[in-house]
C-alpha cells in the first residue's frame, strides 16, 4: 500500500498568517505545511484521512481522482472543514462513506446540515454516508481497526490498517491503543512542537511512545511553526522523520 502525506501542518498551517519567523519565510518546501491529512492507497482503494480546510488544494497538488473512503480521527475544523470539497467526487450520484466516532459523526451531521438535506433543488451538496465505528471493519478487501486516543479531554480516534497506525493530535494512548500498535512498519504520529502543550504531544513526548512502541519507521506529523524541518531532521534517532507535504511511503500490506 501507498501512504501519501497530504498535510503535515497543525491548525494554523504553516506559514502561520502574520508571522516572519525563519520558519514561516523558510525557502525549503518542506516547511510549508498545510493542515494533517492523508491518502491510503490500497488493493485498488483510495481512502482518505481527514478533510481538513486544505482538502482542495491537497488534491489538486496530488492529482487525486478518486476517493472510495473517508476516515475521520475528530471533528475539529482542521480536520473535517473540507468536507464539502468531497462534491466532485461524488458526480453520478456515488455516495462516500465516511467512518468514525459516533461522536465525531454526529458533529459532522450537525456542521454539515445541508449535506443531508434534499430539499435544495439543483444545488450541488457532498453525497456522504455516515457511519460510525467502534470496532474493527472493513472497506472492500482491507480490514481497519479503530482505537481510542486522547486529545485533552477528548476522546478520538486513530487507525491501524495492515502494519501502518495513524494517530494523530494525541496527548496520550490509552494502554489498551497502544498494544494495538506494536509490530508496525510504520507509526504516523503527532508532534506539535518542542514545547509541552495541554491537548498534543510535543517532540520529546512522541519520542517517548516511539521509543516504546518501537515501530520500524516513525512518521511525524501536526506540526507547528516551531519545527524547522532541517535542523530537527539531524537531530531524530534513527528510524523516526518528519514527515513533509506530498510524501510518500510504500508499506507492505501485511496484517
């Protein structure tokens, strides 16, 4: 399977409006950062991690034609705001299912009113179906396992499919999670910044659950400013990368 980082950045994005930090001018692309997303390429499927207000950029930079998919980990802006950029993709009358927490589905049925409203003669709206998840399922042939993670006080949801786990805007795993991510070839894993933050993992704590989890490549993502990607780059342990807009990682789609 072909994982592709659309987004890496955090909420603001980066550069961050109004800043002229060395980051935000930074001429390396890889500092360019627009809000967490991701593309699974798998067994013929194209299934899409969160939505967030890039959405339409990201697929255009990405040449994306098709989604069969959507896996949404909470409904913060960030995360769901592009939702309606789903349309396209949705001409001949195709509905998208969309998996998630109940709880994330319902604040996405709320924000997103129109979308299951019909009475709109002639207006376009994203066809989506709901469903919510709190066990593991499957889309075609590929078996996904949702988990709990915390988010402050939330509770959200990360995703293992095969030997890749996602999580991502995690300010701790739950034990029981985090056994469901042993034995990975890669980890995709937040790191806000370098500095502690009440509702995200700054570096060093995701260093830390790296370090235990012991996947065979980390993958950080949901970044802010504060991460210059070169001079932190030379500085990870081995096997851990800042991951980067429009990156892509082959991963072998074992259980």
């Amino acid at each position: 399977m072909l994982l592709t980082f659309l987004g890496t950045g955090t909420s603001m994005g980066v550069p961050v409006i109004g800043c002229n930090c060395q980051v935000c001018t930074s001429p390396d692309r890889r500092n360019q950062r627009t809000r967490t997303s991701a593309l699974l390429h798998i067994a013929g499927q194209h299934i899409l991690i969160d939505a967030g207000p890039d959405f339409r950029s990201q697929a255009l930079a990405a040449q994306v034609r098709q989604i069969d998919a959507v896996l949404l980990t909470h409904s913060h802006f960030d995360h769901i705001a592009g939702l309606d950029d789903l349309r396209p993709l949705c001409f001949g009358k195709r509905v998208l299912p969309i998996y998630g927490s109940s709880a994330t589905l319902n604040d996405v049925r709320e924000r997103f009113a129109y979308a299951f409203n019909s009475s709109s003669v002639g207006s376009t709206r994203p066809l989506i179906e709901l469903l919510p998840v709190s066990a593991p399922f499957s889309i075609g042939p590929t078996q996904i396992i949702p988990f709990d993670i915390m988010h402050g006080a939330w509770t959200i949801t990360g995703y293992r499919v095969g030997r890749l786990g996602y999580v991502t805007d995690a300010s701790s795993i739950p034990a029981q999670s985090r056994e469901l991510l042993r034995d990975l070839d890669v980890l995709a894993l937040n790191a806000l910044r370098f500095e502690p933050h009440p509702t995200h993992f700054s570096l060093d704590q995701a260093l830390a659950v790296i370090a235990e989890l012991r996947p065979r490549r980390a993958l950080l993502v949901h970044m802010t400013h504060g991460i210059d990607h070169a001079t932190v780059s030379a500085q990870l342990p081995a096997g851990v990368e800042l991951a980067y807009d429009g990156l892509q990682v082959e991963i072998e789609a074992g259980d």
